[in-house]
C-alpha cells in the first residue's frame, strides 16, 4: 500500500483495524494507507486515515508530521503550524513523563 498500490489492498487492510488487531499491526496500517493515499494524490482519503490515527492515539508523532506536511503541500501554514505545536507537546509530555519516571 505504502507504494502506491493502495486500491489492490486498502479493503483488506481496513477489514483487518475493523475486526481488531495489535496496535503496532495496527499503526503500520495506517502508515501504510495514508502513505498509499498520499502518493495517489487521494488528499481527502489521506486525511481521513491520519484523522482515525491521531483520534485512536494523540500523542503519536508520525501522523501528525504526516499531516503537516499536506497541509504544507496545500499552502496552509495555519494548520500546518497547528499539527507541528502538537508534536512539540506530545514530545515535551513524554519527556515529562520519563523524567518522573
């Protein structure tokens, strides 16, 4: 998916998150859809699976950074700046974290 080739396997993938799966199983597929959406040009289906990423799991950076990175593309500093303060957040809430560890 993750090449381009998302149509031959996208119905596969969202059955497997549907039916329930491992959460790093479960990562890599939204990876993989929304770098397969991407590089397809299908904007509105690549947001779409990073939306469902970032709603299951907030503070993951990927998505986000993945999602700035349309917005930046589409000319939208505005949203762009927004999902970047996002990961300078969930990055300094991890630190925090770790340090009480």
């Amino acid at each position: 998916a993750q090449v381009g080739r998302v149509a031959e396997v996208e119905t596969q993938l969202q059955e497997m998150i549907a039916r329930g799966i491992d959460d790093q199983s479960a990562v890599q597929i939204y990876e993989a859809l929304a770098q397969g959406y991407w590089s397809n040009h299908r904007i509105q289906d690549t947001l779409r699976v990073l939306d469902f990423w970032i709603q299951w799991r907030p503070d993951d950076i990927d998505p986000r950074l993945m999602r700035a990175d349309v917005y930046s593309e589409f000319n939208d500093p505005v949203s762009a700046e927004k999902e970047y303060r996002a990961v300078l957040t969930a990055q300094l809430r991890e630190q925090v974290v770790t340090l009480r560890g």
